[in-house]
C-alpha cells in the first residue's frame, strides 16, 4: 500500500470510529472517542456536530452498507480481547499496521505494566507521533517502530526496539492481511508462531476468499468492490470462514475464536432495546489464535 492510500485508509477508519463514539446508546457505542485527534478537520467535525453527522452517516451507510457496523463491531471485538490477553499476563503488545490505533492511549492504566509496540510506515508513524505530541507525551510505556513492510525485516526492526521473544505477546493485527500476498501473510504468522513466547496470540480481520476472487453477493461486497476498483489497493489476501482453523494449524496456530457477521451483529451491535443497530458486511470476520505448545 502506497504511503498516500495508508493516509487516507488511517485517516478514514479513524473518522468512522470516532462518529460511532457518539452513538447515544452505549450498547452500540464505538469506544474510541480518541480518534478525533488523529484526523483532520474535514474528518472531525461531521462527527462532532450532531447535524451534520445525521446528515451524513446515512449517506455513509448507503455508500458502503455494513462499514460503519463493522468498525464498531471490530473496535470493540478487538478491545475485549486486549484487555483479557493483558489479563491473563501478556507482557508485550504488537500492533502491526498501527494507523491511529488509539489502544495504548485509551487503555493507558490497564497497559501501564506492558509493552506496547506500534508498527507501521513511516510517514503514517511519523504524522501519528506529531499529533501525538500535540496532546502531550505520549505513555513512556510505547515504542514506535517505523517500517517499509514491504522491505523491512519486522524481526530485525522488532528485536532492535526492545521486543523480547521469549515473552507473552498479543499482537493487535486490523485491517491489513487482506492488502497483503498470501506470503507475507504467512510470514507475519510464523512469527507469531516461531518467535514470541508460550501463550501468545494474536487477533486479526481478514476478507472472504470468495469476495477476493470475485463473488460480490455478500452484503455490502459489491459497493465496497467498486470502491477499491476506483484506484485504492486492492485485496490481495482472503480465507473462507471454514478454513481459518486448519490454515492456521498448519502454521503452527490453534483458532481460539472466529467470529463472522451474525456473531459479531448478536454481541456487539444489540441496542439496550435488544433491537438490532444495523447489520455489519457480509465478507469480514475476526479471528484470534494461539501459538501452539
């Protein structure tokens, strides 16, 4: 992915999350309300100002049905699974492809005690830290690794920033394996896998394989095709829902959970009413593995 697509991918899932922290209903609600200070003005205020967030998010919605669900859905899928992992004694957490990920910031008391590794390009890590700094410093406890993954050698860059592999870990992995060839993929898992400590997992989004290769019948699929169509990264990388658990097995993973649309729509997006908020797509889903004794 070019460094002006990262921008505008972080930028724009960053402003998502940050419309659905208004959400009156908390049931429903995107805990991440930092995310506001990571986008631009053009991408703020429409969040801030009730008018005009009534205005467009429906619009939103009809452009890319099931995106925003989605990224409520995910934000506080991949939360609840921070906080257990940091719970049950991971010492250290990797976010690979960071973007404005809010994590370390939001959960600064509960991650006091851990590590936490941020990944990601440089020009994203860079404009990340300078916002960063404008709210002050940030927690003495985050360590920024700028890379090229492309080029670079994650273990190298890793190892050199402090990261120990005999430790637990959680690492953080969201909206990136489907911009990626299956080796590179394959390569981030075996690290997992070969180079962190027992216990240590890690949580990551992926796409349909069917949707990758062209079956656009899932909710929200063909709107979300026509966009990437327009000039934006294309998907590289997918796996049908059946074949996580033995995909990662082979690469040395044992699949704690994977949650796909109906689970992700029952736990996260019922309002205090038990009425449903919305539906998420049809083409995502979330999947957390362990590396295997």
């Amino acid at each position: 992915m070019s460094a002006a697509q990262a921008k505008r991918s972080a930028e724009g899932v960053a402003a998502m999350r940050f419309a659905g922290s208004f959400e009156r209903d908390p049931a429903v609600r995107n805990p991440d309300c930092m995310a506001g200070a990571f986008i631009s003005a053009r991408h703020a205020l429409p969040a801030r100002i009730a008018p005009l967030r009534r205005l467009l998010l429906p619009a939103y919605r009809r452009a890319f049905p099931g995106s925003y669900e989605y990224h409520i859905a995910r934000t506080r899928h991949l939360d609840d699974l921070l906080l257990a992992e940091v719970g049950a004694g991971a010492a250290q957490v990797v976010i690979l492809g960071a973007g404005y990920d809010t994590r370390a910031y939001r959960y600064a008391d509960e991650l006091a005690g851990t590590i936490v590794f941020e990944v990601d390009h440089p020009d994203t890590s860079a404009r990340k830290r300078a916002a960063l700094e404008r709210q002050g410093p940030p927690p003495g406890n985050v360590t920024f690794i700028a890379l090229d993954f492309d080029t670079a050698d994650l273990g190298a860059e890793l190892a050199a920033a402090g990261y120990e592999e005999g430790r637990r870990t959680f690492f953080v992995w969201e909206g990136v394996c489907m911009f990626l060839e299956p080796a590179a993929v394959d390569a981030t898992l075996a690290f997992v896998a070969d180079r962190s400590g027992p216990s240590s997992s890690i949580a990551f989004d992926y796409v349909l394989r069917s949707v990758v290769a062209g079956d656009h019948t899932s909710y929200g699929a063909a709107q979300t095709a026509r966009y990437l169509a327009r000039g934006e990264e294309p998907w590289r990388f997918g796996i049908d829902f059946d074949e996580v658990e033995p995909y990662l097995a082979a690469r040395g993973l044992a699949l704690e959970s994977n949650l796909g649309p109906d689970e992700l729509q029952r736990r996260y997006l019922e309002r205090t009413d038990g009425r449903l908020h919305g539906r998420v797509v049809g083409f995502h889903a979330i999947a957390h593995a362990r590396r295997s004794a």
